[in-house]
C-alpha cells in the first residue's frame, strides 16, 4: 500500500462523502450531517475515525448493522437519567441526538444523563465533547467496543478498549481528553501500519511476549497495552459494566460474539456550569489552572505543553487549505461512488 499523502479540500471531502451516503440510502439531512461530521473529523487530524474509517462505516451500511433509516428512541426516564434504543441507526447520528438530550435535561436540572443501547460506532468521541463544551455544558461520555484488548495478565481480548472523553467549556473553545483505554486506538495502529511508521512508544505485545513499537506485530497478536498497564484495563472493565446496565445494553462480552463491531453501548452526561456560578468565572479559574500546568519545565524533546484539545485547534487551522489523506485511502473512497 502507497503511503503516498494528497491533500483534499474540506468542502470538496465533504461533497464526496455525501454523495456516497446518500446513494446508500440517507436522505439528505442525514447524509449532510453524517458527510459533516466525518469532514470535520479528519479536518481536526482525527484522519483514525475520519476519512480513514468512512469506507468502512459504508461497508457496515451495506451489510445491514447500520440502519439508514433507524431513529433513536427513548424507552424508559427515571429523574435525570434516560434510556434510548438507538434503533442499529448510525452512531455519529445517535450520539449527537442524546447528546443534545443529555443537555436539556442538564440545562432544565443541572446534571442530565442518558445511556444508549443498540447503536454503533460513533467514531470520534472528541465529537460529543467539542458539541457540549461549545453549548457551555461539561461533558462525560463513553462507549463500549468490541474485545480487541485483554486483562492485565493474560494474552487473549476479553475488554474493549472503551473510550472516554471528558469536556469542558473553556473561553470560544474547550478543553477535551478524548481517550481509548488502550495506549493506541485500533485505528490509530492500523494508521501507522498503513504508513510504515514505528509507534513513538510501545504499545502492545509482539508474538515473543515483548513490549513493542511495531503496529503489525501488536494487531497480529492482538495484546495492545492498556493505558497506565492494570489500571487502565480496570477503567476499561467499569466503563463496560456501567454502559451495558445503564443502558440495558449489549456488554462487550456480546458485542465480541457478532460478527462485527455494532449495537453498542454508549453512556452521555452534560453538566450545566451555569447553575454554579458565571462562565467567566469558570473562564478564569481554568485559565489559571492552565496557566500552572503548562508552566513546568520542558524535557528537551518536546517544544510545548499542550492542554487537551489544544493541538485539534492548531490543525484545524492548519488542514483549511488541504486535509491530509492517503492515496490508497482516497481512492478507496473514490470507488465506493
């Protein structure tokens, strides 16, 4: 595979994208919205669960785990909390929607919660979190996958690597951690395989039992190291079992039996800061946190210390003149039309 590099115009991504969504079935609105999210994905450098995961979210439309025309419904409210069947629709498009519902109940009551049963892949979490923060709500949410990582001190996948992402307003923008329990995303790997690059630090096992910074080597095994080794394997653990019970939901323990990676479990929560106090008030105790934080000295290999989400901004400025794709990749995408 050529690791040669294009670049493509955000409109001109966004235009292919969805004229592919909308011959595989999505209306107009849904294509629009879906083609948006996946641009803008790419757009902030998420390229993992952006241009490079479209040609497989297209593949999952046409082999009936998506739903084009599913809606998300709620089934059950208890006080803040609300459970909703996702209906096998497309996840980016149910995870906006209880997103937004997670945030009028937080904007009606000051906390809002609803778990999510039956969707798929929401690609980038930082998406749900950038929405929120940007409406003035905090934001917490996560997601079951399938078993591609195992326990702390065995060899096979029994755990998802479960995403989590944690936002807050800050100032026009945010700060957002949008982060696998796995030190390297399956994509992320999968992207520095398909780029003949070495990992920066190990993240996985090689089929000798060594730590490793060969992507190949660690997908074969399929031992990707979990963040911060038996902690984050035991973050993993209670982020599937509370998805799976709050949303009456399939665990990851179902999901691996399939034959692909769909109805999933997804948890959303918004906190509403303005019930505590102004947002300039908030504005100024982050930034002075902020402040404190990037204030340690560097370590020589690195040229700043960046708060998370600070780097989406730089490269969402960066890629407005061209995103940065794959030859092989675009081309697949080209295909699909």
């Amino acid at each position: 595979m050529t690791t040669e590099i294009m670049r493509i115009a955000p409109r001109a991504m966004k235009d292919q994208f969805e004229k592919i969504l909308r011959a595989v079935g999505f209306t107009n609105e849904k294509a629009d919205t879906l083609a948006r999210t996946f641009m803008e994905n790419s757009l902030d450098g998420v390229y993992t669960h952006g241009v490079n995961r479209f040609a497989e979210f297209v593949d999952y439309v046409r082999r009936g785990y998506v739903a084009t025309d599913a809606e998300p419904v709620r089934v059950r409210a208890g006080g803040n909390l609300e459970q909703w069947d996702g209906n096998s629709g497309p996840g980016i498009l149910n995870a906006l929607k209880c997103t937004e519902r997670a945030m009028e109940i937080a904007g009606e009551s000051g906390i809002g919660c609803v778990a999510l049963a039956n969707t798929n892949h929401w690609m980038r979490g930082g998406t749900y979190g950038w929405k929120a923060a940007k409406a003035g709500y905090a934001f917490i949410g996560w997601t079951n996958t399938t078993a591609n990582m195992p326990p702390w001190g065995a060899t096979e996948p029994r755990l998802g690597n479960n995403p989590l992402v944690i936002a807050t307003p800050y100032r026009d923008a945010a700060v957002v951690l949008d982060m696998a329990m796995s030190q390297y995303s399956i994509g992320a790997l999968k992207q520095k395989k398909m780029k003949k690059e070495a990992l920066p630090v190990p993240g996985g096992y090689d089929g000798k039992g060594n730590l490793s910074l060969d992507p190949v080597a660690i997908l074969e095994t399929q031992r990707i190291l979990p963040i911060g080794y038996w902690k984050g394997a035991g973050l993993s653990l209670l982020l599937d079992i509370l998805a799976t019970v709050f949303s009456g939901g399939q665990s990851v323990a179902d999901i691996s039996a399939q034959d692909g990676e769909y109805k999933v479990s997804q948890v959303f929560i918004a906190l509403s800061l303005d019930r505590l106090g102004s947002p300039s008030t908030a504005d100024q105790r982050i930034s002075e946190i902020l402040s404190h934080y990037s204030s340690a000295a560097l370590d020589g290999q690195h040229d700043a210390i960046l708060y998370p989400g600070e780097r989406v901004l730089r490269v969402r400025r960066e890629n407005q003149s061209g995103i940065p794709v794959l030859v092989s990749v675009w081309n697949q995408i080209l295909a699909l039309a």
